[in-house]
C-alpha cells in the first residue's frame, strides 16, 4: 500500500473533472485520479452541442434559457442552481472557445447555435438556436480541448487508478472528507489519496440498464462510493430515457438531427409527434417524445416484423447538410446498421441515457451530507451530482453546460478550501476496506459469474423501471435486485492475478451498479406521481402537493448487518418560476 | 480447426432474446495472449463461439471474456468507435474492435486478433500507451495565441478557416496509425502519425500563433521527415483522417514556411 499527500484529489477526468482541475491546479497541489485515459471519458461520446443564451443567431436571454431548464425538469429543479446555470453558461461556451475549441462559425465568424429539444424563445412560444456545437461531436472536442489544457497547465494525472473507496474522518462530531482509496489497474496495488479537497468527477451510472448510449465504464463507482459511507443519493428515480438510440443496440443519434430538420416516423410513415406535441414537435423534451414513442409501438404502429422500434428520417435533408452537420451519427447508421441515411429511414428507439440523480450538492459543488449539512473538502460535480439544475428531466445540451459550469466552480471552490483548510486524520487502516473487497473477490470459490448477473440485472432494468413503470413492475425490479444482491455474494473472477486484472474490475463495477439500482429502484416505488423521467402509469399526474420535492437515499446497516434503504425528502428552491402544466 | 458453418443456434448456442431470427455462426477466435505473469512468451490461443456476424469484434471479444476465459484483457469503454481505447490488430490490420463488424472479416477463417504493434506489450491486448501521450504532449497540442488582452467575446474565425484544419480536429488518440507504421516500429523515438495530426490541427488554426514552434519541434530528427509516405497510417484511421495528407501538409509548411 502506498500513500500520498495532495491538497486536491479529483476523481474523474471527462469534462466535469478536468474542467475542475484547470482551475484546482492553478491553485493547490492537485492530483486526478481517472480510470480511463483521459481523453477516454464519455464526455466524448457527446455530439449535440452545448446551451447558451449568446444570441448570436437570433434573439435570446439566459432568463428564457432558465425558464425552459425549468420546465424541463418538471419543476423539480433548484431554480437558483438553475439561474447560474444559464448565467454562466455564456462565459463558459467563451472560455472554451478561448481555450481553442473549434466550435462550427456563423458566416459573421461568430460561434454557430442550432435548435435543440426543450428551448424555446419566451417562455415556449417557439423554438429557438441556443446550442453551441462543433459538428455532431461537440463532446469530442470538449474532452480534447479539456485535455489540451490539463497538458498546457501540467495537470498532474494518474491514468488507470480506480477509485474504490471514500475516506470519511468524524471531527467534532462532523463528517470530514480524508481522502480516498484507489485500486492501480497496471499493478494492482492499493493506494491511499489523503487529500484535504477531493472532488468526485466520476460521471453516470447507464449500466444498469441494457440498451443504453453510457460506456461500459459507466459504473456508478463514485455514487456508490460515497452512498457506501452513509452519505444520501438525490433523485436516483430520475433517469432519462433519450428518444433516439440506434435499435437494439443503444448507440446515441443525437437530437441535433431533429435539430436539423429530422423528423420521427411510424410504420405508416405518420409523423406522430404532430399529435403529442403540437408545437415542439420532434423537438419536444426528451421524456415526452420517448413516451411518444413507445405508444405507438404499444399502439401497434412500430416499424418492423416485430413493430419495436419506429424511424428516424434525414432522408428529405440535403446530403451536404448532413455531411457537414451530422458526419458522425450518419456514419454509426452506415456501420452499424448497414443503412444509407441519405435514402432510408434508420431504425431508432428509446435508449438509457442519463441520471439525473446523484450525490447531492450546493451550488459550490460541496457535497451534503443531509438537507441541509455540507461535508467539509468533499465535492461532486458533471453527471455524478444533483446540484439539481436537471430536476426530473434534464435537457439536451445542459449536461455539457453543467459540467462546464459546475466543474469550474468546485475546482475553484475545492483549491480554495484546500488553501486555508488542514488535513484531517486518516481513519485507522484506511485501506482496509477495499483490500478486503479486492480480497474476498480474488480468493472467492463460488459459483456465480459477473456477466450472468449482470445481464440479468440489466435485463430487469430494462423491462421494469424504463419509461413506463408500475407499482407492480418496481417491486419486480426490486425482489429481482436483492435476489441478484445475494447472489452477489457468491460471485468469483477466473483473474487471480495482479497485472491489469479487468475481470476483478468488473465484479467491482457490478457491486456498484447492484447497489444503485436498488436505489433507484425503491426510490421509484415511493414516488407515487409521474414527472419528467419518471412516469407511473398508475399515478399518470404530476403530485406537487406531495412530491414537489427532492428524495434523499441513505443506506442504513441495522446492528445485525442488515443493509436497509431509508428515504427521506428535500424541498425544491422555488424562486422566480411557479408549476405550471407542461406542454410542448 | 472447425470452418465456420452457418446454423441457427439452438437454446444451448444462447442467442440472446429478440435476436432469435439471426443467423448465428460459428467463427473462431485466434488471440494472442501475454501475461508476464504467467509466461514470459506470447501464445496464441483459439477460442470458438457463436455469434450474430453482425456484431462487432469487441462484442466477439466480451463473450469470451465473459463466457470462457476471465483473464483475457483488453481496452475498452465506448463501444462505438468515439473513444480510442481498443486499437488492435485484427487480421494483421490496425482497426478499432468496435467498429469492425465480424461479418466484414471473412468469418470463414479464423479471426486473428493481437495487440497494435511498437509499443511494449502489458498483458494480452493492452500496450503502455505511455510513450504515445508523449508524443502527443511534445508537440505543444493546445491553442497559443500572444494577444496581450483577452477578447471579451469569441475570437471570430471564417466558415473557410474552421474548414481548413477540420479533418485533424477528430482525432481520437487511439494510436491505430502511429503503431501501424513502419518507421515507428524501428524507432519508437519517431514522433509518428498522430502527433503530427495533433500539430497539424493547431498549426493551421487561424487563431493559433505558434505554427513556427511547432515547425521547429517537428523539424527535428525524429520529427516529420521520417514520414516515408507508406499510407498504413491513412489506411488505419478509424476517423477517416487523411493522416497522410496532414503529414504533407506539415512537410510543405516547413520548406515555404508557409502556413
Ligand atoms: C452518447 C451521449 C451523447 C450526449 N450528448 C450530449 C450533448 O449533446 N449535450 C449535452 O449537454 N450532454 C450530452 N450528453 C451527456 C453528457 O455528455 C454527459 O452527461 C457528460 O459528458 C458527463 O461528463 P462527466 O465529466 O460528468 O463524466 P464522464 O465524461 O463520463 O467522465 C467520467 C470520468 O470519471 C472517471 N471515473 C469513473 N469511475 C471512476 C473511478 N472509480 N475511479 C476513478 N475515475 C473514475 C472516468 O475515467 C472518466 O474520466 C451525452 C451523453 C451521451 C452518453
Ligand atoms: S489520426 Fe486516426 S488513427 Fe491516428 S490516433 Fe488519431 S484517430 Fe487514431
Ligand atoms: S471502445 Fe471506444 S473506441 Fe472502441
């Protein structure tokens, strides 16, 4: 076991965590913990673009840009986090063009928008070119324009270091964060971060589910982390289902091809969103058009022998358009599918995407502990946290802006506490809980194996808790989950080795993805509504008198050890904006 | 060797629900494998599954892992050819796992799969890529600009100069056409293809002002003029990037010094 000191310990290097240590680094000795290279984080998966008020194409204000983040999210979005969000969305689509990023140029030169799902001009009368992009791989160049900047500034990065476990020190009867411990893959040794600052970075938890658009990397590992040290998860019922994944297999075709004049169609070649939503159309919120969606397949007017999915039509847009706007997504058809998006429709359909949930934080990124409590050094930000500027829903184009936003501001925020702040103490054997884990799972005889459960814990998800879900389905998921909690822990990996053992990284994983489905899961069943992600067919209405507030998860351990979910909730922070109905 | 036949896979062949109307095959897996801690010589080793041929060689790989042998390693995230972290060698050809579908690969045959070659070897398919973002790093692969005052708003740049270094602004780093190079297999001191895109994207940048330095680095020894034009790095781009033409450009930057 090795340790190290740091001010700062950022764990994640996509968007969120490396745009946090552009500024940490300029400020306190700091170290990013990643387990990809960075410039393999998901953020690059990202295509459609980034919101923000520039007005550069047509007129357009951040109020209007908070009222659509708003309703978006259902009104369950903090509406202060949700008015820095749209404020600093200007300077932060700048900064980025300052740091080189090569955002797509209006002939005046300015930086290009385009239409996006959910914003609209005043307040849903239309809608309206805030998206920033750079092509259909906006996300792309963010992640290398990020990275050329960490190289730039002399980031200090440790590649391929898994972190397993949050360090969490009592002082005067306060949680403190300590540091953290992390799992080298090249090695397999243990090390421990003590840190006064540590920022968790570490993006979404998709796989849990089975056709999603997150990479197999996306654990959940910073949620369960500290959720595993008795800190609450807010909101994890929420996730969101994107309307457009490519059939079957889950990978995302962003919504900036509806941006582009894309136009969803059924068998009969109806363009059915003209029903469900008359104004936003295609272009109605995500959760809206997934809906949309699997109504028609229910219907029975699903394209296809089997009539699962429905189509995505380009082919009435000029091939230019598309070479020049959509280059990527076009290509995935081509490849993937064997379609000429030029001439045929593609076969889409709605694909796990992103969590609204996570850690719970201030609008300065620190991390809560209750309602109300902040956790001195520890922060969160990009998908890992709920700060909540998403709320039940959250729109295209804001996760790249929240983790822009966000990430800064809890860089800034960690290096300033970690100036004035001390260490405070390790917990004795601080590593004794993951060498424990790694132990038990490299020694383990039993029977189970990790792809067998879970294949079936995805299969549950996505039959149970996708975009429509019942009282009855729930508990299924939920009497399924802890069944597959038990088998759990009878799992064994064939790597016993030390070298790069990906196969005890995945036994890892799955113990994340377990525990946060859980959370999702039961979370789900007490929220007796429908709002933004979360829809139940028996409770088909949006509740504000009961549920216009946030749930909070806190993992309870009885005095045998039983293991036990207690859910308790947060108000929402209503500023400027009252709950209307939300129609598109 | 068992040829591949083409057979509809009974419920112990496992196709997965709703694609029980594929057509399965049988297709043969030769992998060379490597762990120092078993063995201080590579192997190859055959695996045999069946599979939709529809489905990528990543797909290919995780069945195995997941189905038979836990300790096979390798490189992934993504799954869709976005974020550059399973360059191998397939068939003797630099491609990334996930975007080769098996079907595009003459199943007929056994599938030959090892790791991309001119960098050390850690275990099966997975390289220290260490040297690589070396490389990367040596070139200076952020904007530089001399302005004194920082523009209050977005520099502006014409539709016509964002098209000019377009092409070398999507590259993944996934090093598929570095280590397919000839001259980087003999030198690894060669900066190689990818840095030189990475330069390439910057040094034709209208905002940039540091194209002279750039220059001067890849002016060096290792630098551009060990470019012996083969194309195996074009050919290997999974983005499609014209690496060699990129390389040209650079080389035709450093005679006129012209940008
Ligand atoms: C296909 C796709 C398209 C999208 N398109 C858009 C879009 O157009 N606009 C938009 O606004 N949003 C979009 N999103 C959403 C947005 O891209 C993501 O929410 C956002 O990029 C997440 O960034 P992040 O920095 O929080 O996490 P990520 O980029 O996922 O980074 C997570 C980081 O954490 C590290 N990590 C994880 N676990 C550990 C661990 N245990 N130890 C150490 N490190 C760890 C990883 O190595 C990685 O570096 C899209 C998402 C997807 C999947
Ligand atoms: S130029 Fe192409 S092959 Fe080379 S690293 Fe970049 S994406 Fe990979
Ligand atoms: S897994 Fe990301 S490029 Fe292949």
């Amino acid at each position: 076991m090795k340790i190290h000191k740091y001010d700062t310990v950022i764990v994640g290097a996509g968007g969120a965590g490396m745009r946090a240590a552009i500024e940490a680094t300029k400020r306190s000795r700091t170290a990013v913990l990643t387990k990809l290279y960075p410039t393999r984080s998901h953020t690059g998966a990202a295509q459609g673009g980034m919101a923000a008020a520039l007005a550069n194409v047509e007129e357009d204000n951040w109020e209007w840009h908070t009222f659509d983040t708003v309703k978006g999210g259902d009104y369950l979005v903090d509406q202060d986090a949700a008015e820095i969000l749209a404020k600093e969305a200007i300077d932060s689509v700048l900064d980025l063009e300052k740091m080189g990023l090569p955002f797509n140029r209006t002939p005046d030169g300015t930086i290009d928008q385009r239409r996006f799902g959910g914003h609209s001009r005043n307040h849903g009368e239309a809608p309206v070119r805030r998206s920033c992009y750079a092509a259909d791989r906006t996300g792309h160049m963010i992640l290398q324009t990020l990275y050329q900047n960490c190289v730039k500034e002399g980031v200090e990065f440790f590649n391929e270091f898994y972190v397993l476990d949050q360090l969490i020190t009592e002082v005067d009867g306060v949680k403190h964060s300590a540091g953290v411990v992390a799992y080298e893959l090249a090695t397999g040794e243990i090390h421990v971060f003590q840190a006064k600052a540590v920022i968790y970075a570490s993006g979404g938890t998709g796989k849990f589910f089975k056709v999603t658009s997150n990479a197999h990397t996306l654990t959940g590992d910073g949620q369960a982390a500290v959720y595993r040290r008795g800190l609450p998860l807010e909101d994890m019922e929420f996730f969101q289902f994107h309307p457009t994944g490519i059939w079957r297999m889950g990978i995302l075709l962003t919504e900036g091809a509806r941006g582009e004049g894309g136009i969803l169609r059924n068998k009969d070649g109806e363009r059915f969103m003209e029903k469900y939503a008359p104004v936003m159309k295609d272009l109605a919120s995500r959760d809206v058009v997934s809906r949309s969606i699997y109504t028609e397949i229910r219907e029975g007017r699903g394209c296809g022998p089997e009539g699962d999915h429905v189509y995505l039509d380009l082919t009435h847009l000029p091939p230019e358009q598309l070479d020049a706007k959509l280059p990527d997504i076009t290509e995935f058809a081509r490849t993937y599918l064997g379609i000429e998006p030029y001439t045929d429709p593609i076969p889409i359909q709605p694909t796990a995407h992103y969590a609204m949930g996570g850690i719970p934080t201030n609008v300065e990124g620190e991390v809560l502990s209750d309602n109300t409590t902040v956790v001195p050094g520890l922060y969160a930000a990009g998908e890992v946290a709920c700060v909540s500027v998403h709320g039940a829903n959250r729109l295209g184009t804001n996760s790249l802006l929240d983790i822009n936003v966000f990430g800064r501001r809890a860089g800034i925020a960690a290096a300033e506490y970690s100036a004035k702040a001390g260490y405070v103490e390790l917990p004795e054997n601080p590593a004794e809980q993951v060498v424990n884990q790694v132990e038990r799972l490299r020694n383990s005889t039993g029977t189970e194996r990790v792809a067998a459960i879970r294949l079936e814990l995805q299969e549950c998800m996505d039959a149970n808790v996708m975009v429509f879900r019942t009282e009855q389905t729930i508990k299924t998921a939920v009497e399924k989950i802890a069944e597959l909690r038990e088998r759990y822990k009878n799992v064994s990996v064939q790597d016993k080795g030390k070298r790069f053992n990906t196969d005890l990284l995945e036994a890892i994983e799955l113990g994340n993805l377990l525990d946060l489905a859980e959370v999702m899961a039961v979370s789900a069943l007490a929220r007796k509504e429908s709002r933004g992600g979360h829809y139940r067919e028996d409770y088909p209405n949006r509740d504000d008198v009961n549920f216009m507030r946030h749930t909070m998860a806190y993992r309870e351990v009885g005095e045998d050890g039983t293991e036990s979910i207690r859910l308790d909730y947060k108000p929402v922070v209503q500023t400027r904006y009252q709950p209307m109905e939300r129609k598109y | 060797m068992a040829t591949p036949t083409l057979d509809k896979a009974d419920a112990a062949g496992a196709p997965e629900p709703g694609f029980a109307d594929s057509p399965y095959i049988t297709v043969t897996f030769r992998i060379r494998r490597f762990n120092p801690e078993v063995s201080a010589e590579s192997v190859w080793e055959d695996f045999q599954l069946q599979i939709d041929p529809k489905e990528r060689v990543l797909d290919a790989l995780h069945k195995i892992k997941w189905d038979q042998d836990g300790t096979l390693t390798f490189r992934r995230s993504c799954a869709h050819g976005i974020c550059g972290s399973d360059a191998m060698r397939i068939n003797g050809k630099n491609r990334l796992a996930c975007k080769t579908l098996i079907k595009d690969l003459n199943p007929a045959k056994p599938i030959t799969v090892e790791a991309i070659k001119g960098l050390t070897v850690m275990k099966d398919l997975v390289v220290d890529m260490d040297p690589f973002f070396q490389a990367y790093r040596d070139v200076m692969p952020f904007l530089i600009t001399k302005d004194t005052n920082e523009p209050t708003r977005e520099r502006l740049q014409s539709a016509e100069d964002r098209e000019r270094f377009d092409d070398t602004t999507k590259c993944i780093l996934c090093a598929a056409c570095t280590s397919s190079c000839p001259v980087f297999w003999n030198d690894g001191q060669y900066f190689g293809p990818a840095a030189i895109v990475n330069a390439h994207r910057f040094i034709f940048d209208s905002r940039d002002e540091a194209g002279e330095q750039r220059l001067e680095i890849l002016n060096d020894k290792d630098g551009v003029w060990r470019c012996r034009t083969t194309f195996n790095c074009t050919d290997a781009c999974p983005r499609g990037i014209e690496v060699t033409k990129a390389i040209q450009e650079v080389k035709r930057a450093l005679i006129t010094r012209r940008i």
